[in-house]
C-alpha cells in the first residue's frame, strides 16, 4: 500500500511540475515573439466604465490599444456582454493575448456579504472561505478573472475608514483569516469558477499615521516583521497569485518605489513566483510623494524596485520603451514582469479559452443561486457581536405583540452592503437587500405588530422626528432602536477625526430609554466607533456592521434567538478618541497603570480611564460558558518540543451556543520587551445546554517565537503565562510554563 502512495504521489508532482514546465515553455515561446511594445502593453492596466474607483484619467483610445496589445488587463468591467467585447477586440491583436479582468470582490459580488471586518468578527475561519468562495464564483460568472481581495492589513487605528476591508488588529487572527480568504477566493486554480487572489496593500498601509488614509507609515523594521508582515506571508503561503502594492512611503520610501519591500522580501527571501500589481495611480504618485520628479523616472524606480503592472498611472505605456533605449532599464526586468503575468494568464486557461468566463447561462444561474443567499444569511448572523444584554433581554420572545423599530437605518436597502459592495446597474437593491424593517416583517409575520419611526437622520442636527419616535416608542412592549455612520462613512478616503456617533442619534437614544421602555440598539457602522451613554445606559446592544444582502434576516435571526450570536469583536473599541491607538497587544512599560483609575506616576490620562469600552476578542453569549480543569502534558519544555494543554469547557445556558475560546500568551522576559498579552490559537466550540467539549491546544517553538533586536526570529528561555479567555480581558484559566532551552 505504501508503495502505491508513494509511486501515486511521485506522479502527481511530476505531473504538477511538467505542466507547470510547459506552462513556462509556452510563456517563453510567447515572449520570443512579442515587441518591446506588446510587452509593456501586458504591463498596463486600465479601468472599464462602472464605478472608477480612483482619480480616473479619460483613454479615449482605449479600445484602440486593446487592438494593438497595448493593454493587458482592464479593471471594473461587469458582465460577460462587456468582458465578451472587450476580450474580443483583445482577439483582433497581433498575438491575441488574453486581457485579464480585474474586479474589488471584497465582500460579495451580486449577493453581498458582511464588510471583512464584520466577517473576520466571526473568528469562524470556514464561514470566511466559504463566503469568499461564493464571491468569486459570482464574479467568475460575470466574466471576472482576478479579485483585488484580500486586504490584510493590520488596522490598530479605527479613525482609518478602510479598517472595515480587513480583519482587524490582531496579527495572528488576521494571519489565519488571510489564509482562508486566499483559498476561498482562488479555489483550485484553473477551475472555470477560480479566481486569482490579491493580497493587499503590501506594505503596512493600515498604520498610516493618525489614521488618515494614504497618510506616511514609519516604523521600526523589528514592528514590520512582527505586526504587520505575518497576513502577507500567510497569504503567500496560501498560495495567494498576486499582489497589490500600497500608496504610503514606508520610512520614507514609497511602497511601490520600494526595493525592500518588493523585491528583497516578496520576491527575494520569500520566493513569490506571480506578480505585483500597483495601486490605482500609485506609480505616478511617487511626483507628488517627492521621491521622484516626473512619471519617467517612476516607471524607472516601479519597475526597478518590483511593481510588474501599472494600474492606471500610464508611466509604464509612455516611458518604458525610452528607459529600455536609454539603457536605464534592462530588457530583462520587463521580460521577468511579462513572464509572471502571462504565466497567471495561461494557469487560468484563458489563452485555452479566452471566453472561458464569459458564460452568459452560468452568470444567470450563479447570480441567482438561493444557496449563496442562504449562506449570506448564515455568515451575517454569525458576524453580529452582542456587546450587551442586561437582564437577558434578548432574544426577543415571539410572544411579544408591539414592537417599535426606530432609527434612520431601519429602512435601508443598499446601504446595508457598506462600502467596496459591486453596484452592479442592472440590479435593483430594493429587492436584491433584505432592509433591517424586511427582516423584521419576515420574523414576526402577523404574530405581532409592528411599529416605525425614523427619528432623525445619520449625521445632521435636525431633532423634529423625536416626537413621534418617542411616541412611537410608548406604543410598544420592546424597542428597537437602529443607528450608526453612514455606509460610505467608512471605507477608503474616509478617515474620520471624530468616531462617535453622527448627528443626534445619540439623543435619540436618550429620548426612547426616558420612555422606560426596554430598549435593544443596533450599531451599523464599518468602523469601532465612540458610544459611551448608549453603552452605559440601555440594556442590549448588538453591533452590527453592515451585513449584506441578508441584513434583514440575519439580525431578524439573531434579535429573536433563531440565532445565537457568537462574534468577538477583532478590534479594540476605544473609550475616546483620545485614546488611539489602543490596541490589546500592547508592551507593559516601565510604568504600567494598575488599574482602570491609578494615575500617579503610570502611563495613562489623567482625564480618561485607561481600558477600553469593549477589548479585542469581546462579545457575549445569549447562553454561559464554563471553563475548568486546564493540565497541561508539562511544564517546562525544550525548543523541540510541544505542549499539549486541555481544559473542557461547559455550555451552563438554556440554549445552544458557540463560544470562540482564544489561547493568550505572555513571553515574561525577553531580548526585546514582549506584549503583556498575544494571541496564539482559538478554537470556535459549539455545545448544546450541559455539553461539556475537552478543548485541546498544542504550544510548539513556533508560538514562543518572535523577531529579536536583529530581526532574527527566536524563543528564548525563560517564563510564559499561559491564558484561556473569552476575551483578551476575560482570562478564565491561567497557569504558567517555562522554555528551558
Ligand atoms: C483603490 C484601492 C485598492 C483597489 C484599487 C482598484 O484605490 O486602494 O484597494 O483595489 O484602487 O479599485
């Protein structure tokens, strides 16, 4: 038998190399033909006509260069029809050479799904790649080959609106959500319902300094390599085809002008074999960044540090072939770029079959499938965190007979898909969205009445609506309260200095909890934002990001328990903005604040307390869960070998229930100071009422491991606090063991 996988095994690989050989045969062979032109031409990406979603610069000769292969890939094109005629104008060039398109599939692409942050809330890494792998079978129905997602940047600073595109601020949980994400987005490559991967904004864009986006990034190597590298290289190994470059100067140098980044650790020390596409414009950028003096001398510093593809800058289409002349650019670096794209291009069977994705039958059935809106129901439900719930006043009973549904948001429709959703023209949102009032309406049918107000609006001062919303209110038996930002409040190019609650909305829910009626609020936002009195003071609070096109139903779920939420929060809600960045995994200091109020010769304010509202990895229960009994196999260990811990843990509830256990450790002394706490593994557990689960964790090297003073990456000797929480504050077992060498 043995024999047999082992003779099975030596053929599968020779089987993946050869094609892989003749994959890189045709490419070559491609190579030897193409002018200097149509090379650089696969180097210029140019948007389509739906949603620019940058600075656009006008090609009336677009379609004039398509024909002379002058362009290799388009981005935001929607549909097989246009994909159709654009790839069919691709066909009348010389060597007929495939365009690729490109789309931000970031969360969903006709059935939306929660924003990433949401998802990544969820700490549920299967129902992440699996919602991915919906998206991009959506978009490879529509004609789409490539899908600018996953972003994975760390984002410790909630004032950055684009902290909803990724997966928080933990680079563990990000660094498995990443993984995921790639695998759901990329399936098997090849297959007709694949889509190519980008991992993005390479690198560190999320710490753009005040959390204001396309701001200047600087930070110790030691914190690259630590913090914000890990979700690249998780990527990469996933298997992730390409990557995109990011708009800030890192340290003084631009992104996409840096050879450090590009070429020494991506394509260096970590091998990676597809390519780097540029952010919108970001080649060009460099002029106004001041690192260089015209788009001619960016094309020479892009290419040079690394960035294969132009997207939309037009330094490569109007300078390379010049530097090629002028000797200031080797033939040999655009040869390298051409290669990795079109070796991506053949591995997706486009030179095969250039309208391979451009099945108008597939695209009617996969935009259309019920079980994709089944499963957008299942992953926003499971996204939805409950930050509080006195007296257990949640899940609503079906018994209840008037129910009030106040708030601006509770009638939306598309504002729900939050921001990078794909508007596509065709569709009508009324109907593709279920509203927050639909869900609702849906749940109770006739069993109850249903009672609504608007209030106010998101962000102005106008107070006229609280009458009747308090009116409304004294109506009813429980209320429901829905407000937050503004969809497009968050997202890219929306950093906001101030992350409290728009407008009067916080008066509002002032003036329905005077009413003394029970009141449950819901949060939309794309961001942690700023609620304290509301926090302080009502009952129950769910946050509910933005969801999707099953927003409705998904809170419907949840408010009425037909869903028990589970989500723990994967960023650390701050108490002010004064406080960010305030992130869990932080360093103790020499001085650290014992507690929530000391201020006498510690670090903290002197005019805030020194938590936060809600911590990393927060997020309750409509059940309890007990932890007991933690042993571990030893106490001490040698770099060589692993620990093997256990605990059970109970569901002690009425109800079934998931709970995400989270494995925190504590490097006591290190070479170089060590957070006061970094998670290490978590497990999502589902028991049912008085089921107790053994839950088993291992400690190897690995998870003892950081990168030292030289960025060498090390463990070292010495004490570890081992933690079991349900929140990085909520430690509910700890012990304590030592590397001995
Ligand atoms: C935008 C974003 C990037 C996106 C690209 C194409 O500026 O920074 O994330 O993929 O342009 O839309």
């Amino acid at each position: 038998m043995k024999r047999k996988i082992t003779v099975g095994f030596l053929m599968l690989s020779f089987f993946a190399f050869s094609q892989q050989n003749t994959i890189d045969q045709k490419v070559n062979a491609l190579l030897k033909k193409m002018t200097i032109e149509e090379k650089i031409g696969q180097l210029n990406q140019y948007t389509g006509d739906n949603q620019a979603t940058g600075p656009i610069t006008i090609n009336p000769n677009k379609e004039a260069e398509i024909k002379q292969g002058l362009i290799g890939s388009m981005l935001n094109v929607l549909g097989t029809k246009y994909t159709r005629q654009y790839q069919e104008l691709a066909m009348q060039s010389r060597l007929k050479i495939p365009l690729l398109f490109a789309q931000d599939v970031i969360h969903g692409y006709k059935t939306s799904f929660p924003i990433p942050l949401a998802e990544a809330a969820s700490w549920d890494l299967a129902a992440m790649e699996l919602s991915a792998r919906v998206a991009a079978t959506q978009a490879a129905a529509s004609g789409i080959h490539w899908t600018f997602a996953p972003m994975v940047d760390i984002g410790r600073d909630p004032r950055w609106g684009r902290v909803m595109e990724g997966a928080g601020e933990d680079t563990y949980l990000g660094s498995r959500i990443a993984a995921a994400r790639v695998k759901g987005i990329q399936g098997k490559l090849g297959d007709v319902n694949s889509v190519l991967a980008c991992v993005k904004h390479f690198a560190a864009y999320g710490a753009a300094i005040g959390g204001r986006d396309y701001n200047s990034v600087d930070m110790s190597e030691r914190m690259l390599w630590e913090t914000y590298l890990p979700p690249f290289k998780s990527a990469l190994d996933a298997g992730a085809a390409t990557f995109m470059n990011s708009f800030n100067d890192l340290n003084g140098i631009p992104a996409t002008g840096n050879k450090y980044l590009q070429r020494d650790i991506l394509k260096g020390k970590w091998n990676f074999q597809g390519f780097v596409v540029s952010d919108w414009g970001s080649i060009g950028e460099m002029v106004a960044h001041g690192y260089v003096k015209d788009n001619k001398e960016a094309a020479l510093s892009a290419i040079t540090a690394g960035s294969d593809m132009d997207m939309e800058s037009n330094a490569y289409r109007y300078n390379l072939a010049q530097l090629v002349k002028e000797n200031k650019v080797s033939i040999t670096l655009i040869d390298d770029a051409v290669r990795r794209i079109l070796r991506k291009k053949f591995e997706l069977g486009l030179f095969e079959d250039p309208y391979k994705y451009c099945n108008t039958e597939r695209e009617q059935r996969e935009l259309n499938n019920p079980e994709h809106r089944k499963i957008a129901r299942e992953v926003a439900a499971k996204s939805i965190v409950l930050l509080k719930n006195e007296n257990d006043l949640l899940p609503i009973a079906k018994s209840t007979k008037k129910i009030a549904f106040i708030g601006p948001m509770v009638k939306e429709h598309k504002a729900n898909m939050g921001f990078w959703a794909v508007d596509l023209p065709e569709v009508d949102y009324n109907k593709e969205i279920v509203s927050q009032w639909e869900g609702l309406k849906n749940k109770v049918g006739k069993n109850a009445e249903l009672l609504y107000a608007k209030g106010c609006e998101i962000d102005d001062n106008n107070k006229e609506g609280f009458a009747e919303a308090v009116a409304t209110a004294m109506k009813a038996d429980v209320v429901i309260l829905s407000i937050g930002e503004r969809w497009d409040m968050s997202g890219e190019a929306k950093s906001r200095s101030n992350i409290h609650l728009p407008g009067v909305q916080e008066e509002l829910v002032k003036a329905i909890q005077a009413t003394g009626k029970p009141v449950v609020v819901l949060i939309n936002a794309g961001r942690p934002l700023v609620f304290n009195w509301t926090a302080d003071s009502v009952p129950a609070i769910l946050y509910t990001w933005w969801l999707g096109s099953e927003a409705g139903n998904a809170i419907a779920d949840v408010l009425f328990g037909d869903y028990n939420p589970s989500a723990k929060l994967p960023m650390t809600f701050p108490r002010d903005e004064g406080q960010i960045p305030i992130y869990y995994n932080h360093f103790n200091t020499g001085r650290p604040a014992p507690n929530d109020t000391a201020t006498h010769y510690v670090s903290a304010y002197i005019d805030l307390k020194n938590s936060p509202k809600f911590p990393f990895g927060f997020g309750l229960s409509y059940t309890q869960f007990e932890y007991s009994n933690l042993k571990l196999s030893q106490t001490k260990m040698k770099k060589n070998e692993t620990i093997e811990l256990a605990f059970q843990l109970k569901n002690t509830g009425k109800v079934a229930g998931e709970e995400v256990v989270q494995l925190y450790l504590r490097d006591k002394v290190g070479s170089v100071v060590r957070p006061v706490i970094e998670l290490k593994d978590f497990q999502k557990i589902k028991l049912n009422p008085g089921e107790t689960k053994t839950i088993r964790f291992s400690i190897n090297k690995e998870k003892l491991s950081f990168y030292g003073k030289d960025l060498n990456w090390i463990a070292e000797p010495g004490d570890f606090d081992l933690m079991i929480g349900s929140s990085s504050t909520d430690i509910r077992l700890k012990t304590i063991f030592e590397l001995i060498e």
